[in-house]
C-alpha cells in the first residue's frame, strides 16, 4: 500500500497524519505545539526553527506510531502570509513575521493609494491588509532596510518547511496568489506591484502548480 504523508505548519502547532491512500485511512496522526512572540501589541513573530523541529518530531511519531517507513509523497499545508528571509547562504535573518502581525497595516495603504485600488486588485485579484507579505515587506524595506539588502530568499512558512525537507526554493499559486505580489492573471509575480513597492523579483521563489513535485 502507498503511503501518503501530510504535513500542516499552523499558527501554534505542527501537525502530521499518515494515510494508507489505496484503504483511505490514517494510520497515525501527531502534533506538537511551538511558541508565538508577541514582543509588542502589534507583533506576532515566530522562529522558522520551531516549524523544523516540531515537524522533525511529528513525523517521527507518526512513522513510529505506524510502524512504517515507505512513504510514497509528502504534502505541505501551512499558515499563509508569514514572511521568511534567507540570506545568501540560506540562513534565516530574523524571525518569521506572521499573518497576525499588524504593524505593517499602513503600508498596504501605501501600494494601494500609489497604484491605485482599482488596478491594485485587477492584478492581485485582492487588498493587501497587515501581515500580507507585500505590506511585511514594505514595513521592512521603511523601518529596517539592512534586512531586506541581506535578504536573497523570501519563503511562506510551509515553504521553508519544504526546504528543509528538500533543498529547494518554491512556492505554489494558492500560496503566491495571497501574497499581494502575484499576477494572478499571469500566473508570475508582477512586476508592476514589484516596481512600486520597490522589491527585487530576484528573491520572491518559483511558482508551482499546487499538485506539482516540488523537491525530493
């Protein structure tokens, strides 16, 4: 039988449950929790290293709770909009700044009143709002630009999960479609939000279909 492996990087636990595909059955589920900072009313940050570790624990329960090794896939599910930075050596900056986050809630407005809301939209198919990773990234670029000059990688958390599974820098249309910055009539990042917002194209990661291969 083929199993099949999922894995969902949440906003206070990471969990894992381990299907018989060809039964339709679990045979194992596991979660463990990790920390929220909140070092002031407007800030929800969490460490990528937590993501890893607990995910590192739940799947090792699940294996051992099975009793199996043979996994055929693994899927990624996760929190959206958290923003997390690697450097050219594909070490993360600082902490993760989640979709909780609200200090960014000015900068949405400012992409939206230099582009225009009606354009805006027609692009991004949304609104940014606070912990939108255009509107992090904007608030990083305005308070804290060393950061975004070391940054090479930006990646959304189930993202860095997938990396540090696989090795590999992607993203999938669901994910990107939610960041602020993507055409989702073109189905690549836009360049027209990219310009006015400042950001370089070169660290937002490649975009796969949802069903694709993304690392082995």
């Amino acid at each position: 039988m083929a199993l099949l492996l999922a894995i969902d990087i949440g906003t206070s636990s990471a969990k894992a449950v381990l299907f018989d595909s060809e039964a339709g059955k679990a045979l194992a589920i596991a979660g463990e929790e990790y920390p929220l900072s909140q070092p002031a009313p407007d800030r929800a940050e969490q460490n990528p290293a937590d993501w890893w570790l607990s995910t590192v624990s739940v799947v090792g329960q699940c294996l051992e709770q099975a009793g199996r090794r043979d996994i055929s896939a693994i899927g990624l599910t996760g929190q959206m909009h958290g923003t997390t930075l690697l450097d050219a050596r594909q070490q993360v900056i600082r902490p993760s700044i989640i979709w909780a986050d609200s200090r960014s809630a000015a900068a949405g407005k400012q992409i939206t009143d230099l582009l225009g809301v009606e354009r805006y939209t027609a692009i991004a198919g949304t609104l940014p709002a606070a912990g939108f990773m255009i509107s992090t990234l904007i608030w990083l670029d305005q308070n804290d630009p060393d950061v975004l000059d070391r940054t090479r990688y930006v990646l959304l958390p189930k993202d860095y999960v997938r990396f540090k599974l696989t090795g590999e820098i992607a993203t999938d249309i669901s994910d990107a479609s939610a960041t602020g910055l993507f055409d989702i009539t073109e189905r690549t990042w836009s360049k027209t939000i990219l310009n006015a917002a400042l950001l370089r194209e070169s660290i937002f990661p490649t975009v796969l279909e949802s069903t694709a291969i993304a690392g082995r």
